[in-house]
C-alpha cells in the first residue's frame, strides 16, 4: 500500500482491530498505523493488545473523538496522515433504534469531519476509504443480490446514517477531486466480536446454558464474511481499487439465523460437551421493528476487477470463530463486567 503514514478510525473495534492485525502482518504494508479511537462501549483496547510491542515504532494510538474536528487537525499535522481507513462507526440497529442521535453524530458529523480535515491536508493526501455496510441497501426479497448500482433504501436509523455517510465520500470525490474508496460488505465474524452481536452471543450463552434468544421466526437471512477476508478484501480495495469507486464485498454465505444459531449449538456441544444438546435454548423472540428480511451481496466486481474471493466457507470461519471463543474466555469475560471500561477510565479519566 502506498501510505507511509495510515489513520485508522475506530481501530479498536471489533473489524478495526482485525484489520490493523492484519495489515501490520503483511509485508504489502511497510508504513505506520495511527489508530483514532473514543473507546466507547465497542472500544476495547484488550483487542489490540501486544500489537505495539511485536511492530515497534509502527503502531501509534490516539483516543480522539472523529466529531472533534480540531482534535483531528491535530493528529493530521503532528503524523503527516497521507490516507484514511474510516471504520468509526456507531453500528447496532437495536442501539439506533433506542437511541438515533448518536449514530446521527458519530455516523454523519464525523464521517463529514474526517473528510473536511483530508481536504485540508492537501497535495499529499493520497487515500480516503470508507467502510459501509450493505444495510444502506434495504431488504431484498427471495431471489436477487445487491450490487453496486442497487438504490438506496435505509430501514433503520444506523443505515439511514451509513447511507448519509456514504453520500458524503461520493461527493467529496466528485465536487472536490478527494481520492476516495468505499466498500459495502455483509455481516462480518470472527475473533474479537463485541458480545451482544449475534454469533459471539450465542456461542457465550450456549456454553453458560443460557436461552438463545432468535428475533421472530428465524428466518431472516444475511450474507456472513469472515473478518480476515474482509481485512484482505479492504487492503486490495485500498491498493489497487480505482478512485471514485464502490466495491461490495460478500462471504457468498447465506445464512438463515436460525441455521447458524443451530450451527454454533452442535459446534459447542461438540467442543465443549455438557450433556443435553445445546439446541434446546433456543428461544423465539418479538422481531425488532425494521428487521430487513434478507441481504446478499452480489461481489462480482471485486472479483472481477481486482481478483478478490473469500478464502473461508462459512463452516470454516464459524468453525474458527467458535474455538477462539473458547479459548478466549478472559476477553469475552472483562467485556461483560465491564473490566475493560474500568481501565479506560483509570488510564484516561473517562469512559
């Protein structure tokens, strides 16, 4: 990649951390990673831990709020930032749904804001990228994928505020020459996921023997991509996409929720036995207002363009996901008491 020196927005989240893993990992990438992160709620620091120590002088972290416009002036003129990875995002529906101002202000203001200070850094900014969701796209109904000239038809206030987000790239790109990439991917797993997502849910309520709660009739479906692939997905999107341009970027896994709830049941009774089989927590749930029935991500062009494909089948990742959930029960655990939050608060004064 052509940037000497990376800001990664949101990097201690849940894909940010896997991508700053991934790219330092690769030798594709010899410059530094400046990580902007507020560590809210899905800010975990936990996720990136030894990251600095293993990659000495090519790992740099700044808690700074992207709605804080002079702040990000700042950390632009002290690293001489050449291109953005803009993963900051407010990104739970039933979170936009209780409570929309904030994803209005994380979501909008500090896309807008980040794009105000790349312009501002002028002739050696090299790269804006944005990454959105396939949500902006609405639901589809049995038959049909989502490309990149699908409209626009946000169902909730988090993809209203993505879709926005996503207009905003556009138009830098158009109106001021601003370099810029977006990607659109399905629902992403993997290590590192904040717990009250779908798949670490209920592999964490499966081996605690607790109900695993199923919006409606389960039917709902969703397009899963392993969040390596998607890691590698963006990197390529990044070095070689071209400028002005959108690319989707899908798992080519449809998936039922019900399947997959099902799938994590017998992979934890088989990696974790406890008797009685896993299934019988299963609970129905009230469906949540706006749960779009289905998406699936047409990534042809991508494929095409560029030459990316998934490596991992959705039995393979889940497979990954579920051991490494297992293996990692001191993260999932300081999330859920809140350990994480607490030392934020000793390191910084705040939480």
């Amino acid at each position: 990649m052509d940037s000497e020196n990376l800001l990664v927005t949101g990097g201690c989240g849940f894909i940010g951390s896997n991508f700053i893993r991934h790219l330092l990992a690769t030798q594709l990438f010899r410059g530094r990673i400046i990580n902007a992160d507020c560590l809210t709620y899905a800010g975990n620091p936990d996720n990136l831990t030894g990251v600095a120590e293993a990659h000495p002088g090519r790992y740099i972290f700044e808690k700074t709020d992207i709605c804080d416009l002079a702040a990000l002036k700042d950390i632009f003129a002290r690293h001489g930032i050449d291109a953005v990875c803009h993963f900051a995002a407010e990104s739970h529906v039933d979170r936009s749904i209780k409570r929309p101002d904030s994803f209005i202000q994380t979501n909008i203001i500090g896309t807008f804001n980040l794009l105000e200070t790349a312009r501002g850094a002028g002739s050696r900014f090299r790269l804006f990228h944005h990454i959105s969701t396939d949500e902006v796209y609405g639901s589809l109904g049995r038959e049909g994928y989502f490309t990149e000239q699908t409209p626009y038809r946000p169902n909730s206030p988090y993809s209203a505020s993505k879709a926005s987000s996503d207009h905003l790239v556009r138009a830098y790109h158009e109106t001021y020459g601003l370099p810029t990439t977006i990607s659109n991917c399905s629902n992403n797993y993997g290590p590192y996921q904040f717990p009250e997502k779908l798949i670490p849910l209920i592999v964490l309520n499966a081996l605690e023997g607790k109900p695993l709660p199923v919006y409606g009739d389960g039917k709902n479906v969703r397009d899963w991509l392993y969040v390596t692939d998607h890691c590698e997905a963006i990197r390529t999107i990044m070095e070689k996409g071209r400028r002005g341009e959108t690319y989707n970027i899908g798992g080519h896994a449809e998936m039922e929720n019900i399947a997959i709830v099902e799938m994590i049941c017998d992979l934890v009774d088989e990696l974790a036995p406890a008797g009685a089989s896993r299934r019988r927590l299963i609970t129905f749930v009230k469906d949540r207002p706006g749960h779009d029935r289905r998406y699936a991500i047409d990534f042809s062009k991508l494929n095409r363009e560029l030459n990316w494909s998934p490596a991992e089948s959705f039995a393979s990742g889940l497979r990954k996901t579920v051991c490494w959930y297992l293996e990692n029960n001191a993260w999932s655990e300081r999330i859920r008491s809140g350990a994480y939050q607490s030392w934020i608060r000793e390191q910084y004064g705040e939480g």
